[in-house]
C-alpha cells in the first residue's frame, strides 16, 4: 500500500516521537506500507521545524530537523513531476499534498490537517487521520 504523509504529520512524529504518529512513520520502517512524499512535503516539515518559534519551544537542533528530513527521503519514495491540478482544498496551499498522492498513485493520505480531512477521499484515493488509519493498518 502506498500512502503520503503530510507535513502535520512528519512534524509531529518529530516533536513526539512517541505515540501514534511515531507509530505511523514505525509501520512505514517496518515495511507496513510504502512511505511517498514529494519534494514539497518535505521542504514544508523542513520549514516549519526550522522555525524560531518550534525550536525555541521544543529545544531541539537545526542540525536534527536537516538529519531527520534527510532520513524521511532516504526512507520514502520521492515523487516529482507532480502534476497539476484544479484548487480543490478551502486552504490551497494543502493542493500539493493531493497532488503528490496522484503522482504516487497513493492508496492513501494520512494527515492531521482539517482542511484535507474534510474531503474525505480525492480521486479514489482515501484521506485519513492519523488514527483511523493505524486502526486499518
């Protein structure tokens, strides 16, 4: 099965290694599933971990987020030539993430982000929360 995690999720993983969503990305090491993610889902968990405000909050080093992306991409099956797509999020920035799933010819998203969940599935392929997508794993 293939599945894209979104950067939400890749975030939080970091953050809470422990938990479920350090369970999802277990499973995708294990062999459970096929990790998928573009070049764009992980500049924006690069980005976002990055930031003044979560390395001042949580403490951690730059050098550890730049290791751990680098890890996620040797791990995962990188898709490019996304290919374009009509808005279809209430918030377009998420696009990209469905985008990559139609690239990976994904069975799944698992994301955090409400405004994916909402849509519930894009294009036969399914959208999931974190934990209604490790209860089906």
């Amino acid at each position: 099965m293939k599945v894209v995690l979104d950067s939400s999720v890749l975030v939080s993983a970091f953050i809470r290694s422990r938990g479920v969503v350090g369970r999802t990305l277990d499973a995708a090491h294990g062999g459970s599933y096929q990790l998928c993610l573009s070049e764009g889902i992980l500049g924006e968990t690069r980005r976002v971990l990055s930031s003044h405000q979560k390395v001042a909050k949580y403490g951690y080093a730059r050098a550890a987020v730049r290791a751990y992306v680098d890890s996620l991409a040797a791990v995962s099956t990188v898709v490019a030539d996304l290919p374009a797509i009509e808005p279809i999020c209430r918030d377009p920035d998420d696009d990209h993430v469905l985008a990559a799933a139609l690239a990976a010819k994904a069975d799944a998203i698992v994301t955090g982000d409400a405004d994916l969940l909402v849509l519930g599935a894009y294009q036969g392929i399914r959208i999931l929360s974190v934990r209604v997508f490790l209860e089906e794993l």
